[in-house]
C-alpha cells in the first residue's frame, strides 16, 4: 500500500465523512450511540441568526472545547471485511449504493436487518458533477431470485439466504433494476461514524424551514424544533434527520437526509476546520474507517475523495423518489405500498445522473421524436387464446410509428388476462406511448434492468387488450 501524505488522509475521512452521513440515519433505534461526545451537556443549542425559539434539552459543546477535540471513551465500530483493490481507471462515471441497515430488526430478535437506507451517490469525473438519489424503503418490486416485496427487505433476504455477496450484493442488484444503471460500489455505514464525525467538526449548519419534532436517544422525551438556523451536533442531527414527524413522512426525511449531507461537506470544507482535522487526520480516518463496510479499496476512497473535495455545490443535483414517481398501492395481503411508476422514476434518474434536464436535447422535441431518439427494440407477446393478436397489434402500433419487426412477435410463456410491459434498458418515453396506445394500468410496467437482454422492451398482451384492438 502506497504511503499518504496527511493531506490524503483527510481528505479520504473527508469522504467517507460523506459516505456516512449518507447511511447514518438508516440506525433509527440507535441505543449504541456513544455518549461521552465533544457536545455532552446539560445546556441548550441555539439558532445562529438568533431569531428562532430554541428546543430546551440539546446539548451544546462543553465550556472551553475547540471543533474536533477528540473525547475519550468514544465507541468504535467492528473492523471492516478486507476489501478488493481498486478497479476504477479515475476518468468514468461511478456509482455508489449508501446502505444503513435498521438496528431495530436486531432488537425484536429478527434474523437479519432489513436495510432503512438507500441513497445512490454518483460521480462523474469528465463533467464535474454528482448526484444523489433517495429510494424510499417501502418500494414494492421484484428482489431478484424471489417474489414481490418492500424494497428494504432486499438486504435481509440476501443475508438470511447466504448469497454471494450476502445483503449489500442483493440489495445492490435490486437498486439497478429499479433504476437502470449499474452499480460499481456499495458502502454500509455505521451510525457512530455519522454522530462521531459531527461532533469532531463541532456540529452543522441547518436551515429548518419548518416545526420538526425530534425524539433524542435516552430518556428525554421528544422535543421540537421551530424554524430557524442551527449549529446541531451529532446526536441531534441524527434525530432531526431521521424523523418522520411532518406531513410528507419519508419523503420529507430523505430531503432532510441530504440537507445534513450537504451540510457536513460544507463545514469540512470551510477555512477554519481543514487545518484542525489535519492535525489528527491519521486517528479521525482509522475511526471512520472502521465503522465502513465497503468494496471499495482505500486507494478508490481516496482518489473519490480528491475529487469529490472539487464538486461545486451547484454541481450536485439532488432528488428522491415521491409521489411524482409512485402510486399508493395496497398489496393483496392489506400492506400499504409504494408501487413505483418505471417511466417517472427513468426521468429523476436521468435528471439525477446529469443526463437529462431542463437544457436536455430532448426537451424541445415532440412525444414521437423522443421515442424515436430512444430507438427501443420492442417485442410483442401474445398471453391471450386471439390467434395473431401480436401482428394486429404491431400493424396498429406501425400506425403510430412505433414499428415492431416480425422476427419479435411471438406468444408469451403464459396466459395474461391485463396487458403487461417490461421495460430492461430504460426507455420512458417508449413505454409512455405503449402505456397510452394499449391503455395499460400503472402497476403493470416493471423495471427489470438487464442490459444483456436481446430486447429492450418486452409487451405481453392481455385479454383486456385483445377486447380494445381498434
């Protein structure tokens, strides 16, 4: 292993500082939180514009202490598994799937956690830029290899079944096929990392824009905080971040999730804390780093780091999936769902990635234009006992400029009372017309993503169509 000069260690805890606030959050029965932290009190924290009524109960640095100062008896966490080299050339786009698993499955006796946190990182070196994409833990899709079920459960079944790569592998897998890119890492964090590291920069600025209730671990009872400018330390940011206590519920907290993100490289960042992280880069990276479960090689870290300390903040694009991208849905067995609409979840990506926005080459293009820039390959599937439903429905589709060749027109595997579309490439605006011209229901488009696939998407046509055929 190459030697760091001291500046690459803290930039390196820099990142991973970021990795963690990511995952922090995810701890939501955090009862291992370290107590003896540089804000241990008694007193109150207050608003920096000095304007805003102040919550009573949350700790304040101690008396005389400077941002950083290291406290003793601090809990660390399990050592990390070794970990590959690294495999990343520094110029392509990488992605990062930020897993925290829920430590309240452990309490209740569960075999395995289900995971409470999915954040996509992205970075990409040619442009600059980074996204980061919240994914909500009640997704109902596809785990690959087995049924329906919540998106957070993904990390559980790989665990509880032993596969290769155990929870963070399947739930990565089921993260690319809800959204349709690869994956080239994951990082599980431990919370410790998240408060430990807030209290090493003495705390982080936060703008809150509306009453938020907070519930602290240990005794107090739940207290809230009204609008305002706050300098938080570690274990009040982790409460503000992971309440669920205001009217958009998970949504709202995967926003407040990324405001504490943002919030933590901004005062990493600023002038009067590189110079005292620097002193004990050395000891603040070993601590980091052990609470890091991660394929990623320290060599990678360290290089995402070199360039992620460069990304303006108007260069990161922010965004969640919401009720723009999901419909409620009530599965048969009476749980409350998100089913997530594939097309609209394609388009945030898109937006996310870089890839696509308000300057997008397709913007000023009309429906059939973009399809036709998208240029899908589409195959036809008859699922009815109507003999040559898919070449009817290819010559209707023609008509409207979607042609479909003879060679993909076939029967499905079985028989289909509703039409079903299976998008494997991401294609929303060719699934949009398909969705439109055979009137198919929201929660009959899967994401499967499998560039491998011979076909970008697959339509298996149902009686209800056989029924509208013009």
């Amino acid at each position: 292993m190459r030697k760091f000069a001291p500046l690459r260690w803290i930039i390196t805890a820099v990142f991973i500082a970021i990795i963690a606030a990511a995952g922090y959050y995810s701890f939501s029965a955090a009862q291992n939180i370290a107590v003896n932290s540089p804000f241990e009190g008694t007193g109150s924290f207050t608003p920096a514009n000095g304007n805003a009524p102040t919550p009573e109960g949350i700790a304040t640095p101690q008396e005389g202490q400077s941002p950083g100062e290291a406290q003793p008896g601090s809990q660390g966490a399990a050592t990390p598994e070794a970990i590959p080299a690294s495999g990343w050339e520094g110029s392509e786009r990488i992605t990062i799937l930020i897993l925290g698993v829920d430590f309240r499955d452990w309490e209740t006796g569960a075999e395995a956690p289900r995971s409470d946190t999915m954040i996509l990182l992205t970075i990409d070196p040619l442009t600059n830029t980074a996204g980061m994409l919240s994914i909500p833990r009640d997704l109902w899709v596809q785990i690959p290899g087995f049924q329906y079920d919540r998106i957070n459960t993904a990390y559980r079944t790989g665990e509880v079944y032993d596969l290769p790569g155990g929870g963070p592998q399947l739930a990565v897998e089921t993260v690319e096929q809800l959204v349709g890119v690869k994956i080239d890492y994951f990082a599980q964090v431990d919370f410790n990392v998240f408060v430990r590291m807030i209290d090493e920069i003495g705390g982080v600025k936060i703008d809150v824009t509306e009453p938020v209730t907070i519930d602290l671990i240990g005794p107090e009872p739940p207290k809230t905080i009204q609008p305002g400018r706050y300098t938080m330390p570690g274990d009040v940011a982790l409460a503000y971040a992971r309440s669920r206590k205001t009217e958009g519920g998970d949504f709202d907290r995967a926003l407040r999730q990324q405001q504490v993100i943002l919030a933590i490289r901004d005062r990493i960042l600023s002038f009067d804390l590189l110079p005292i992280l620097l002193t004990k880069s050395g000891i603040l990276y070993n601590e980091l780093a052990s609470g890091v479960r991660t394929d990623m090689s320290l060599e990678t870290a360290i290089d995402l780091g070199l360039l992620a300390i460069n990304i303006p903040l108007e260069n990161i694009r922010r965004g969640t999936i919401g009720e723009e991208q999901i419909i409620f849905y009530t599965t048969p067995s009476g749980d409350q769902v998100l089913k997530p609409l594939p097309d609209q979840i394609r388009i945030l990506r898109d937006y996310v990635f870089g890839t696509a926005g308000l300057s997008s080459p397709l913007a000023g293009l009309t429906a059939a234009e973009r399809v036709q820039a998208e240029n899908a390959s589409i195959s036809l599937l008859n699922g009815t006992f109507f003999e040559g439903l898919a070449g009817s429905t290819a010559e209707f589709l023609a008509g409207l400029g979607l042609v479909v060749p003879a060679e993909n027109l076939g029967n499905a595997d079985q028989n289909y009372i509703f039409t079903q579309i299976i998008d494997y490439t991401g294609n929303p605006y060719t699934v949009q017309m398909l969705v439109d011209a055979l009137g198919i229901q929201p929660h009959l488009i899967y994401l499967r993503y499998d560039p491998n696939s011979p076909v970008d998407i697959v339509v298996n046509l149902g009686d209800d169509w056989a029924g509208q055929l013009p």
